[in-house]
C-alpha cells in the first residue's frame, strides 16, 4: 500500500496565495487612484500664505507692538488719588495731659 505524506502547513499558504493575489492585484490595477483636482492660483497663493511661518511670526510681533503702543498711551490717563494721615504726640515737659493731634486727607486727579 501506498502511504502519502501530509504537505506541511506553508504549502497550504502558499497555495492560497497563489490563487488569491492575481485577484487582488487585478483589483488594484483596475481602479487607478483618483488624482486630485488641479489648483488655481489664489488657491496656491492661499496655502503659501498659511503655510508660512515667518508671516505667522509677524503676526504675532505687529498684536505686540499694538499692545505697547496701549500701554504707553495710558501714561497720558488721568488718575485719581487719595490719602488719609493721623498724627499725634503728647508733650510732657510742659503739661502732662496735652496732646496734640493731626489728621489730613487729600483727594484728587492727576493728568
């Protein structure tokens, strides 16, 4: 009697990928990728100007600059003001129980 040896298990794979991969790689050649559709020129000049980094930079340098222009025109700003003081002292040479005191306050605006 004839006794037949199994086939290894990579065989079998082998096998499977044969018949399977001239499907697939029909599959991929009959549908080509769609290509993309062409750009017109403000698009063009729109990507290059947000894609930019130096202008992204300058941006942000100009909202500076505008920040301590604001800053500085504020010294000109009136501000109010106030202030309150109380003093007060005893003098023993001359009488024991006299006191003097003094309060003063002043309230205002400054250019």
């Amino acid at each position: 009697m004839l006794r037949l040896r199994p086939f290894p298990l990579f065989t079998y794979a082998a096998l499977a990928l044969l018949v399977l991969l001239p499907g697939a790689v029909r599959a991929q050649l009959a549908a080509p990728a769609p290509t993309p559709a062409p750009l017109t020129l403000a698009e063009c000049v729109a990507r290059a100007l947000n894609h930019n980094f130096d202008l992204q930079l300058q941006q942000f340098s100009t909202e500076l600059a505008r920040d301590q222009v604001i800053t500085a025109d504020a010294s000109f700003d009136p501000t109010l003001f106030s202030s309150v003081a109380t003093a007060g002292a005893k003098d023993a040479s001359v009488n024991p129980t006299r006191t003097t005191s003094a309060q003063s306050a002043a309230l205002g605006v400054r250019q």
